[in-house]
C-alpha cells in the first residue's frame, strides 16, 4: 500500500492542478464529487486507500529482479576499470549472493558432479559459474521446496524477501515522487533521490541475505535442485560434452 500510496502522489503532483474542482466540475467529474459528498469522507479515504493498494500491487517490482538490474547498472558503472567481476551476469552473482556462500556453492557443486574434475581449471571455474546462474534463476522454484521441508527456515527467508521487496519498491516510488515534485515545483525534491538509493541498497542487501537462506538450505540438504541433482537439462547438455570429448581422446571419465 505505501508503494501505491507514493505512485498516487506522483500523479497527483504532475496533474493536480488539472483537476477542477467542485464548483468549475461538470458531468462525469461532477457526479464523482456528488457521490464523494453522498457517502461521506471516510468512504472517500476508503476508497481512495483500496486504490492505492491496487495501484501498490500491480506496479510492485521483484525484488530479485531490482537486484540483477543493480547487477547490471554497477556494472555499466565500472566496466571502463580493472574489476575482477566483468559480466553482468557475474555482477547478478555477486549481488544476489554473498562471497562466502558463493565459495560454499562452488564446493558443493564440486563434490555432487564429480564429472566435472575432467575439466581444464578455466572451464570448471566457467560451468561452476554457470550453474550458480542457473540455481539463481531457479529460486523461486527452490523457496517452494523449502516451504514443504522447513517451516522455520522458509519463514526466514520469507521474512527477508517481504522486507527486500518493501525496501526496494519505496525505493523507487520515492524516486519518482522526487521527480514529478521535482518537475512541478523545485529541483530541490531531487535530493529525495538520495534517499531513494538508500532504500534500494538496503533491499538489494536484504535480497542478498535471503537468497543466502535458500542456498544455506541446498548446502546442507534440506532441499535439493535439479542443477546439483545433475538432472538440469543445461547440465546433462555438459555432462554430455565432457563424456564424448573424454572418450575422444581415450581418457577415462570420473564416476557420474
């Protein structure tokens, strides 16, 4: 609701002074005021809450998305210098988990696709990669698991993502609320785009936290993936590679 609440004032900054009031309304907007008047102010204040939580909750961003774009922007920001990660899709890694759980993954994926020691140093280093990417994007899949297996840590996770989303979505209302005051009154408002970076790092960070919960989860096997189970369609595709090119060179592969 406070999201939508932001958008509505927004609008109401860009085109307040559009709307006639009571006395210069006619027709339609005429009727609007009348039935306002007949049902009273806090049918009003109902009415206009009920819309702003409809408005809330469809202009809702994921917060998993929000992340991967500021993935992405930070990127675009330091591609011109010397910064280790140089993807944006290794810059989604980065901000949708932290360092130590991405170590953690690695050893993991390691140990359940033992395959994988057939590989040069390089292109292991690139499928562990890829198969983060994957776990990433199967998350909301592996928090449905995690709801059927443990109630406590699923309840954490969740509280997490609630309060990601929250941040994030405040965030960028107030963005767009600091630009439309910005436009109609002062370009002073656009300091609020300071405060609006703030809320969206704070979620970025709590987006973070509560992917680490899931992959905490696959670590220690409360729940499983398709990726690490070796049954994801892309990893089968690589499992195949590395067979056929080790049969090839008369190599012996390591146990599947």
């Amino acid at each position: 609701m406070a999201t939508g609440i932001l958008w509505m004032m927004s609008v109401w900054a860009l085109f307040g002074d559009d709307v006639p009031t009571e006395s210069e309304a006619g027709g339609f907007v005429k009727r609007l005021y009348d039935l306002g008047d007949a049902a009273g102010k806090p049918a009003v204040g109902a009415t206009i809450l009920f819309a702003a939580y409809m408005l809330g909750s469809i202009l809702t961003v994921s917060a998993n998305s929000a992340t991967f774009q500021a993935g992405r922007i930070w990127h675009a920001v330091t591609k011109s210098r010397s910064h280790a990660l140089s993807t944006p899709e290794t810059m989604r890694r980065e901000f949708s988990m932290s360092r130590w759980v991405q170590a953690e993954l690695a050893q993991r994926i390691w140990a359940d696709l033992p395959w994988m020691e057939n590989m040069t140093m390089g292109r292991r280093d690139g499928a562990t990669f890829e198969f983060m990417h994957l776990l990433l994007a199967d998350i909301n899949q592996l928090d449905t698991r995690l709801h059927a297996k443990n109630q406590d840590l699923y309840q954490e996770y969740d509280r997490r993502a609630a309060e990601a989303a929250l941040r994030i979505n405040v965030g960028l209302s107030v963005a767009i609320l600091s630009i439309s005051l910005a436009f109609s009154f002062t370009s002073w408002c656009l300091f609020g785009l300071t405060l609006s970076a703030a809320f969206v790092a704070l979620g970025v960070h709590r987006s973070r936290q509560s992917n680490d919960v899931i992959i905490q989860a696959l670590l220690i096997r409360v729940i499983e993936s398709p990726v690490l189970e070796g049954q994801h369609p892309h990893v089968v595709m690589m499992r195949n590679q590395v067979t056929e090119e080790l049969a090839q060179t008369g190599r012996v592969a390591t146990a599947s």
